[in-house]
C-alpha cells in the first residue's frame, strides 16, 4: 500500500512540473492566438471566416494571414518645400 502511494505522489509530481514548464509556452501561444490589438484580431477573424482551413494556432498561418490582411500604411510623397511653392503659384 506504500509503495502505491509513494508511485502515486511522484506521479502527480512529475505531472505538476511538466504542466508547470509547459504553461509559459501556452501562455504565450494563446497571446500570439488571440491579440489585444484590434486591428490583429480583425485580421485573424477575416482569415478565419474566408479559409475554413486557417487555424490561428499555428505561427506561418498567422504569419501568412498578417501579411495577406495587414498593409503598411501609405506615406505621402515627400515633395521638397520649394517645389510646393512652384506648385501653389500656378
């Protein structure tokens, strides 16, 4: 009856620190899986709603989804000050 319990402890041991190393890892899976940033979340939600084969879990599937949804912003075309001069007085 010892011997079980002892196999019992050190099973539930073994078990308590493998889910411990493993919740950083997790923890930081569902943050990448589900963000806070609205704009990433929409992203994903679209990719999710267009491919039924996209799954949010795995990094290249959000990777590919980001680059497919997310642009960069468009930046103006830097016109040097005297040239939009020239441009006004026309």
């Amino acid at each position: 009856m010892l011997r079980a319990m002892k196999a019992v402890s050190l099973a539930a041991f073994l078990l308590a620190s493998v889910a411990l190393a493993l919740a950083p890892a997790a923890s930081t899976i569902y943050r990448e899986a589900y963000p806070v940033e609205a704009v990433k979340r929409a992203a994903l939600a679209a990719c999710a709603e267009t491919d039924r084969g996209f799954d949010r879990l795995i990094a290249g599937q959000r990777a590919q989804c980001y680059a497919r949804r997310l642009q960069a912003p468009q930046t103006p075309e830097k016109v040097p000050r005297s040239e939009q001069l020239a441009r006004a007085e026309l």
